[in-house]
C-alpha cells in the first residue's frame, strides 16, 4: 500500500485544534483476495497527526471530507483495521450480488 499526501490538490479542513489537516489517498488494499478484482481500492481519509485521529476511510475524496465533518472518524491506529473490514465487506456484497 503507497499513501500519498494529497493536501495540496485538495482543501484540507482545519481541525479542532486548530492545525491544518492532512488529505491522504491510500492506493491498494490491506488484503489479497479475488473477489476484490474490479472494486476500487484507492481510500481517501482526512486526519489530523496532533489529535491522532482520522474520518473513516472512503473510496472518494468528498466523501472523506464529509466524513471528517460530520465527525464519522476513527483513531489513525486502527485505520489498517477499518481499510480491512471495507475491504471484507466489499467481498460479502459481491457474494449476494
Ligand atoms: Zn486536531
């Protein structure tokens, strides 16, 4: 997985705090599975390294910032496990479809 800083292309938001966050993409996945084949899997979260959190990943950019403003966010330690469970769930929804 590459994570690229994307803040420069995109308005990061200021946090409580009041540092200015980071808007990061994600490319790859946290898991190996076929059943992944033809799903996105570049994520997008807006994270503040002074507070140690971050809104829950997303595979579109406004929908990461949204995430972040409406507080759906996560501490940045467990983000490896929120990328794995997306990734999980995008495998049962390809087992109903
Ligand atoms: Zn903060």
């Amino acid at each position: 997985m590459i994570q690229h800083d994307i803040s420069l292309r995109q308005t990061a938001p200021l946090c409580k705090c009041g540092e200015r966050c980071r808007v990061i993409e994600s490319r790859g996945r946290s898991i190996t599975d076929p059943r992944l084949l033809g799903t996105p899997s570049s994520t997008y979260h807006v994270e503040c390294m002074e507070c140690g959190i971050a809104s829950v990943p997303q595979h579109s950019v406004g929908v990461a910032l949204h995430a972040w403003k409406t507080g759906n966010t996560v501490d940045t330690a467990k983000l490896p496990m929120v990328r794995g469970a997306i990734d999980m769930a995008q495998i049962k929804l390809r087992a109903v479809a």
